[in-house]
C-alpha cells in the first residue's frame, strides 16, 4: 500500500504559486520522498526528490518538514500545462527502492 | 533522464490470446519495473525485473499470468497471458537509472 496522504483534487489559479501538501507519517530513515505527476495519456513524469532537506530544480521545490512527516511540492509560477496528477511517494533511493503509487493530487490549473 | 521505447504502443485483442509487450532502453540499467493502470485508476506495480534472475512479482500478480523476460540490461518484455476484458490497461516499463523513469506505455484493449 501507498504510504502517503495527498488531498484527491485542489485548483490553482495560472501564475500563482501551486503548493502541493503530501502526508508520510510512517516514512524510514532511509526513504525519499520523490514527486512525480502524470499528465493526461502520458507516463509519469519525474519532478524532483529529497531526503530531508528543501530541494528545489527547475521545475518544482520540494519543502520538507523536519521530522519528516510531511512535505509540500511547490509550483511556483503555474501554468495551465502544469494540470496533472502529482504523486508523492516515498521509496529507498538507487537499490531497486520500487515505487509505490497511491491515488496522487489533481491539479486543475485555470486561467 | 532515459530514452524509452515501447511497443507496441497501443493494441486490440481478442479474449483468451496473449500480448508480449518489449521494452528498449537507451543505456544500461540495473532493474526495470513494470506497471499497469487502469481505466481512471493510478499505477500499480506488476513485477520488478532484474537481469539474469527471475523477476518478483507484487501480490496480486502471478508469473503464469504475467511473464516476464530480462535478457540484458537494455530490454524486457511483459507478457499478458490468456487475456480477458479486465486486462484492459495501460502498461508501463520503468527502468531505473537513480530514479526510475517511465516510457508512453502499451495500451491494451481485450475484447
């Protein structure tokens, strides 16, 4: 089973910030947690990953508390290509850690 | 990021016959998971396939029904075997180079 919490559905306006929440009360010390997003009749998209510090790339920063038990997928600047299903999943890192996919977060981005 | 091909991309079957799906990755990877997605539904993990040793395969799933096949480091193929209409899906291979990539995905009609 999945181990994350993610609300089914939240909408953001275009060009504001998109903040993504994802529970993991029960993640281990050596889990990540990775975010991906599927867009529609597309495979799943890597967006970004972190241990327990913030991390932030070119698409997305990921913001993660400090026990550990949650953490937030921000958007910055959304656009209406930014509507998707976003996954939160947390998984060992580069040893056949397999990810594990619950229901994720639709994001509905509107002009 | 990994260059993922599969094919065949998309396929209408009958009842009862079978469908090989293969994998082709632009580089070397150590594992290759496989998943299938339903209609509406998220992704659920099939089996994960190393190379040189016989997959392992999540709840649910069985080999009979889903073999799988890792010949090299580049390339997999799935079987969906004795197919009925409940098979209908979208399945997806993902290698893992650090973090796991997804390719377009097959998908699978059974009439």
């Amino acid at each position: 089973d999945a181990k994350t919490t993610q609300p089914t559905s939240m909408d953001c306006a275009e060009g504001r910030a998109a903040n993504l929440p994802c529970n993991h009360s029960t993640i281990s010390g050596n889990e990540y947690v990775y975010w991906y997003r599927q867009i529609h009749s597309q495979g799943p998209q890597y967006i970004i990953h972190g241990l327990k510090n913030n991390e932030t790339n070119e698409m997305a920063s990921l913001i993660i508390t400090e026990d550990r038990k949650s953490s937030t997928l921000i958007l910055p600047h959304a656009t209406l290509r930014d509507t998707a299903v976003y996954y939160c999943i947390v998984a060992i890192y580069n040893q056949g850690g397999k990810l594990i996919f619950g229901q994720g977060t639709e994001l509905s981005v509107k002009p | 990021s990994a260059v993922i091909s599969q094919k065949p991309s998309r396929d209408i079957c009958q009842r009862g016959t079978s469908l090989t799906i293969q994998c082709q990755v632009d580089s070397q990877v150590t594992m290759m998971f496989w998943y299938r997605q339903q209609p509406g539904q998220s992704l659920t993990l099939i089996a994960t396939a190393n190379q040189g040793s016989e997959a392992t395969y999540e709840s649910g799933f069985v080999i009979d029904k889903f073999p799988i096949s890792r010949p090299n480091l580049t390339f997999s193929t799935l079987t969906v075997s004795n197919m009925s209409p409940e098979d209908s899906s979208i399945y997806l291979c993902s290698p893992e180079r650090g973090k796991q990539f997804f390719g377009p995905g097959t998908r699978l009609t059974v009439l």
